[in-house]
C-alpha cells in the first residue's frame, strides 16, 4: 500500500470542518480498520470492507475504503455538534461533510465505535455491522497470503510471462493510485482554505444577523405595547357604543355626552382605527336617534289605535242592538207558523175512505198542509239567512282581542238562539211527520188500486162469469200474459194446487198465486229452451276445438324452430365479447356485425311464430268468439309464456351487442390515446435526450420544411428516434448544506435540479394524461356497470318466467 503525503495537523474542533492533514502514526489511532457483517445487502457492497487511516477531521481520524464503489471513495469520518447535536458523531459517505450518507452511529469517542450503527442513517440498528482495528502487519500479512494465492492460481493457469505482465500492470495501477491520491490530498487542501475562508464569513453574517434580530424583537415589543393601548381604547369607545344603543329618551343625552368625552380622550390611542371608529361614533348616534323617533312614533300610534277600538266597541254595540230586535221579531214569526203546522190533523184519511180512492185527490189535499209547512220552513229561513248576514258584525262583536264582548247583547242573543233552534225542530219534525203520511196514503192508495186490476183481470178471463177459472180460462190468461200455452202437465199440477175442494176452478182470491204459478211455468219453459241451445252450442265448440288443438300443435313446431334459433344468438353473442376481446380493432366491426345478422335472423323466426299465434282464430263463427278466446287463452298459454321468454332472450342479446360494439368503440378510443401518448412521450424525451427545444425538433422532423408534419416524416424520423424511455433518476439531497463544496460538487448539483426539474415537468404532464384516463375509465366503468345491472334484470326475468313455465307443467300434470 502506498504512503500517504504528510498533512498538516487539524484545526480546533470549534472552527468549520476541514480536511486535516495525515496523522502521525504515533497519534494512537488505528491505521487500518475492517468493516464487515452489514445485513443491508445494498449497503453491505459499500460499507463492508477494508479501510485504512487517511487524514483528521473535528479533532477525530478520517478513514478511506482501499476499494472504491461505483467509482465514488468511501469515507468514515466524524462530525462535531456544531450544525446541532443531531449531525454530531461518526458517518459512512463518500465525502467528508457531503450531502449523501450511507451509515450513522451518535457515539462521540475518539475511534469508530464497534457496533450499534443504523444502516441507512435514519433507519434501524444494524445489528450485524461491526468495524474492527486490524495492525499493519496483519493486513499486510493477508495481503501477502492474498497476492500468493493469485500467483499460484496464476501460475496454474497461465504462463509465467503473463505473471510478470500481470505484475508490471499491477505496480503501473499502483503508481496511478498514489497520483491519484495526491492530487486528491492536494484537492482537499484548497477545500480547507475555502472553508475556513468560508466559516469566517459564516460567523460575520451570524452576528449580523443575531444584532438585527434583537433591534426587530424590541421593535415588536414596542409594536406590541402600542397595540395593545390601541385595543384598550377601542374597547372603550365599543363598551360606550353598546351602552348608548340601549338608551331611552329620558338619558339619551347625558349617555351621548358620555360618548363623546371619551371619545375626545380615547380616539388619539387608537392609532390608524380613529377614522373608522369616528365614523361608527356618528352612525351609533344617528342609528339610536332614529330608534327612539321610531319608539315616540310607535307610541302615538299605538294611543291612535287604542282610541278607534274605542270608538268601534260603541259602534258595534248599537248595532248589536239593532240586530237584536230585527231577529226578535224574526223568530217570533216562526215560531207561531211551526206553532200552527205542528196541530195539523192527517188530510188523507177522508180521501182512503172512498171505495176508489184517486191519486190525484190525495195531491190535492197534501197541497194546502204543504203550503202551510213551506211557509213555516220559509220563515225559520228568514232568520237563519239573517244570522248568516250579520254574522260578520256579530264576530267582530265577540272578539275578545278589541275587548267588545258584553254581556247584556250575548245573553240575549243566546236566548234567541235557543228560540230558533226549537222553531226549527218543530217545523222539520212537521214536514217529516206530512212527507211519511203522505207516503203511507200514496202505497194504500196504490194498492187498493192494484188489487181493483186484479178483479178486473179476473172478470175479464172469468166467461161464464161464476166466481172462478176453469182450466180453459187459466190457458187464455196465462197465452195473454207470455204468448204461449203452457204444457198439459204443468196446467194440471197449477189447477190441483190452486183449486179448493168442491170448486169449479181457482176462486178471486187465489188469482195472485195463480199469477205466480204462471210466471214459473214460463221460466220453466225458458229453461229447456236455454239447455237445449247450450248443448248445441258445445257440440259445436267441440269440433271447433278440435281444429284449434291440431293449429296450436303446428303453432308449436314454429316457436320451438324459432326458439332454437334464439339459443344459437344467445351462444353467438356469449362467444362475441371473448372474441373481440383477442381480435385487432379493425376486426371488432365484422366480429359484430356478424352476430347482429344471427340475431336478425332469430327476431325474424319470432315474428313469424308471433303472427301464427294471432292468426289461430281467424276462420272461426264469430257468435262463439268469447269462447275461442277463452279456450285459446287456456290451450296456447305455455305457447304464449315461451314467445314472451323468447322476447327477453332478444332483448337480452340486443344488449350483448350493443354494449360489445360500446366496449370495442372504447377500446378502440384507448389503443389511439395511448399510441398518442407513447409518441408524445418518445418526442419529448428524444428532445430532452438530444438537447432541443420541441420546435427544434418538429424542425428536425419536417424534412422537406413546409410547416407540417406528414405521416411519411413521422414514420421516418420514429425509425431512427430513441423508442426506450428511461426515467431519470435525481438523488434527494440532506436538509443542511455541506461544509465544503468543490466547483464541481457544485457544477453537479445543478445539473440535477435542472434534470429534476425537467422530470417533474414531465410527470406532471403525464399525471395530467392518467387522471384523464382514469376519468374515462370511471365512466365506462359506470356505463359497463349499468349494462350489467340490465343484463341482471334480463336474466331474473327470464329465470321467473322458466319458473312460471315449471309451475304450469306441474298443474297441467296435476290435472291429467
């Protein structure tokens, strides 16, 4: 191992961190160090190693890994508490004080500690790392094993000529080295200087800054002060606001001379709030001013109404008075009329007394007791309208709200009342107790009518005049009655129960029974005429019937040819999502159309089976058409509840295709923005790449310079393009500046933000494009959803209506 160049010692610990120069090797510390067991298998490529003593930094060794990674050193170095006690103690980077650290450990003793080091720096103890002191003579004793074992592997595996080469390479590599750890020692040198250079100006802008911070502190301290006196005084003038707003006209003005020498005394404290405050002063007294004008004007309006309340209680009372007395005389008047109607005696006794009594007398007598409860009703009317008028003056008479009530007009209106109540009940009782006997004397009268028919009928049937109808006088009147003679056998039952013993036929007073005894004989008759048209009838529906069974059979085999072929558009339609789902887009339209001709071909079957099912009655007698519709109601409807089955399977693939052709639609859309966004992408970072702006780079692509980009160029320029787009990647840099930074640390550091800043660009730009793409992928998820619930619907109807059919076998096996 080469000897490092002398150094000189390191500065105080309190100064800025530098670079020291090379310890003595007399100092006490280890000259080499060997770090091993990092369970981190990243980290443990960096930190696990062999590490040799390098230089001081804050009064502590500097080691430097032998081998570097990735081409950066690795460095273990201590740091002192003066960027805080949370950066203080031992660190893994790849420079002293730079902004990127592997491993930590707090400890502040003067070597590297052994173990306890989090791995990363800000994650967990690392419990396998440990870093152990190794002489020289032990490291130098394993690399000697070291370089023996690769001789004798070398010597085994090449000749001795390619050793020596192997050797003079490795001593030209080693001279490499202590150039390069030369020109590294002088390097960190400069460094030093800067930053000491750097630390004194450091502490110069501190204490600048410690000054100004305590001159703006007693600035706000005063500030403060000020403020505070501002808030006082306006809490002041605010609580006198507060009070004269509840002022009344009696101390008004001693509380706004109140306001206004506080105002004079608070108003300078105020500060930049005196104008507005001022302000506010003339509106809370202009406001409260017209409050109390408001208050003194409610008043007076108030004494203004009290006075026309007044004034009205006494109008209202005389006419109260008036009203009294016009419906005193009112009520007296009805109560003699309903007086006089209540002592009427029944009129229509006389009238049922006469051997014929006329319907036309009873009117004519009803009419003059009529006219005198008219009369009493039209009086009792008169004073319930008069109440009904005046009941507006009387309503405003009782409001307790004007303090009108008196108890003289109520008392007295309360008893007229009463009055009218009972005049009313007599003249309704009368004219109920008229209408019902003038209904009695109407049904007597018609009866007693009736009955006088019923003996003329009798007489006129009754030839030989003798009180009684022989069996030949009962066939002329039952032939007079229907049109028609009645049957032998039902005469002679009618006259064996009609005539008495010893009679020569049925007496006057058995002529109503004979009426009724006729009458169910013609029902009779009826009857027989109704059973044998009945059974015509179903002789002829049976052979109509017949005929209807043999078209529903031939109906059959059409919905069952029909059906199959909307099972085969249900099976195409299934296969057509999975189909456009792995075909190319251009072949999504034909896939489609395809299965919308099969399902063509289906609706057409169906149509033809629904127009064999309406046309099976056609032909038929259209006096039996209630019961054809009956029967075939009752014989088609498993035929009927398939062609309504066959219906939703129709509507169902009608919506396959219809969603399939939105999905491939869809697709279709995305395949292009995608294609679009991909060769946005590329673009951009072909320009980022080559370090053009995008005009350009459109220059670039425009080959033949007119303004516009053809398909032929774009092809042209893709070819060649960079089509693999790798991420750049940015390291994120510590919170706290280095102490130290060279030019070139620098000039590194800001080609990363300008890089970070174009990526941050770009992927702002790009999760501008996904969130548009997971909007449209929400809607058409959406939209998909909602297809599925309607595909849903469609099956639970088809799944109910297999059911029906399952019940309807059940009770057609039952009933066989």
């Amino acid at each position: 191992q080469p000897q490092q160049p002398q150094q000189p010692q390191a500065p105080a610990p309190q100064q800025q961190p530098q670079t020291a120069t090379q310890p003595e090797a007399s100092n006490g510390h280890h000259q080499t160090l060997t770090v091993s067991g990092c369970v981190n298998p990243t980290m443990a490529q960096i930190v696990n190693g062999d590490f040799v003593l390098f230089s001081q930094n804050h009064g502590k060794p500097v080691y430097k890994k032998k081998a570097q990674w990735s081409g950066s050193d690795v460095m273990l170095y201590f740091w002192d508490d003066r960027d805080g006690p949370v950066f203080c103690g031992w660190w893994f980077g790849p420079a002293v004080g730079g902004d990127q650290v592997w491993a930590f450990h707090p400890d502040k003793a003067a070597s590297p500690p052994s173990t306890g080091w989090k791995v990363p720096c800000n994650g967990p103890v690392d419990q396998g790392l440990q870093v152990v002191a190794t002489s020289g003579q032990q490291a130098a004793s394993q690399q000697t094993q070291q370089q023996q074992q690769q001789q004798q592997a070398a010597a085994a595996a090449a000749a001795a000529q390619q050793a020596e080469q192997q050797a003079a390479l490795l001593r030209q590599q080693q001279e490499a080295e202590q150039q390069r750890q030369q020109q590294l020692w002088q390097q960190q040198q400069w460094a030093l200087a800067q930053a000491q250079e750097q630390q004194k100006a450091r502490q110069a802008a501190l204490e600048d800054q410690r000054r100004k911070i305590e001159e703006a502190n007693r600035a706000k301290q005063e500030e403060l002060k000020r403020k505070q006196e501002e808030q006082v005084a306006v809490l002041n003038i605010r609580r006198a606001f507060q009070k004269i707003r509840g002022a009344t006209s009696e101390n008004f003005e001693e509380f706004q001379k109140e306001l206004m020498d506080l105002c004079n005394a608070e108003l300078p404290k105020t500060g930049a709030n005196a104008d507005n405050l001022r302000t506010e002063c003339e509106k809370v007294l202009e406001a409260v001013k017209a409050r109390l004008e408001a208050v003194k004007a409610a008043k007076q309006k108030e004494l203004e109404r009290k006075e026309a309340v007044e004034k009205m209680k006494k109008e209202q009372q005389e006419k109260m008075v008036v009203i009294v007395q016009e419906l005193t005389a009112s009520i007296e008047a009805a109560e003699a009329a309903a007086k006089e109607v209540e002592g009427l005696e029944d009129p229509f006794e006389e009238v049922l007394k006469a051997d014929k009594p006329d319907l036309d007398s009873l009117e004519a007598v009803a009419e003059a007791s009529a006219e005198k409860i008219a009369d009493a009703t039209a009086k009792v009317k008169v004073c319930t309208d008069f109440l009904h008028e005046k009941r507006s003056d009387m309503q405003i008479f009782k409001s307790p709200a004007l303090g009108l009530e008196a108890a003289e007009p109520k008392q007295a209106m309360a008893l007229l009342l009463n009055r009218l109540k009972e005049a009313t009940k007599l003249s309704e009782g009368a004219n109920k107790t008229f209408k019902e006997k003038k209904e009695a004397a109407v049904k007597k009268a018609s009866a007693i009518a009736k009955l006088k028919a019923a003996e003329e009928t009798f007489k006129k049937f009754d030839k030989d005049k003798d009180g009684y109808l022989s069996e030949k006088e009962v066939v002329a009147y039952a032939k007079s009655l229907y049109k028609e003679t009645i049957p032998a056998a039902q005469l002679k039952k009618i006259m064996e129960s009609l005539t008495p013993d010893g009679a020569k036929g049925v007496p006057l007073t058995r002529f109503s029974f004979l009426r009724a005894a006729v009458g169910t004989a013609h029902e009779l008759s009826e009857d027989q005429k109704r059973r044998k048209a009945r059974e015509e009838k179903e002789k002829a529906m049976k052979a109509i019937q017949e005929k209807l069974r043999e078209k529903i059979k031939g109906a059959e085999g059409i919905v069952d040819k029909a059906l199959q072929d909307v099972l085969k558009a249900e099976d195409k339609a299934a296969e057509m999502r999975k189909e456009v789902l792995d075909a190319p887009f251009e072949e999504h339209e034909s896939i489609v159309a395809h299965t919308e001709k099969q399902l063509k071909a289906s609706r057409t079957h169906y149509e033809r089976a629904k127009k064999t099912m309406t046309g099976l009655s056609a032909g038929q007698p259209q006096k039996y058409a209630k019961e054809i519709e009956d029967f075939l109601a009752i014989e088609g409807k498993s035929i009927r509840m398939r062609m309504n089955r066959m219906e939703l399977r129709l509507s169902r693939v009608a919506n396959m295709v219809m969603r399939v052709r939105d999905e491939a639609k869809a697709m279709g859309e995305k395949e292009t923005r995608d294609l679009k966004e991909n060769l946005l992408k590329a673009i951009r970072f072909n320009a980022q790449q080559q370090g053009k702006t995008l005009e350009a780079l459109f220059d670039i692509m425009d080959a033949n310079s007119n303004g516009e980009l053809e398909e032929e160029e774009l092809q042209q320029w893709f070819t060649k393009a960079t089509k693999e787009i790798v991420p750049v990647v940015v390291e994120k840099a510590k919170k706290e500046e280095p102490a130290a930074a060279t030019p070139a640390t620098a000039t590194a550091t800001a080609t990363a933000a300008t890089a970070e800043e174009e990526v941050q660009k770009e992927a702002e730009q790009e999760g501008e494009t996904d969130v548009k793409m997971e909007d449209a992928g929400a809607a058409a998820a959406a939209e998909e959803e909602a297809e599925k619930k309607k595909e849903e619907d469609s099956e639970e109807a088809a799944a109910a209506a297999n059911e029906e059919e399952e019940e309807e076998k059940a009770e057609e096996k039952a009933e066989e």
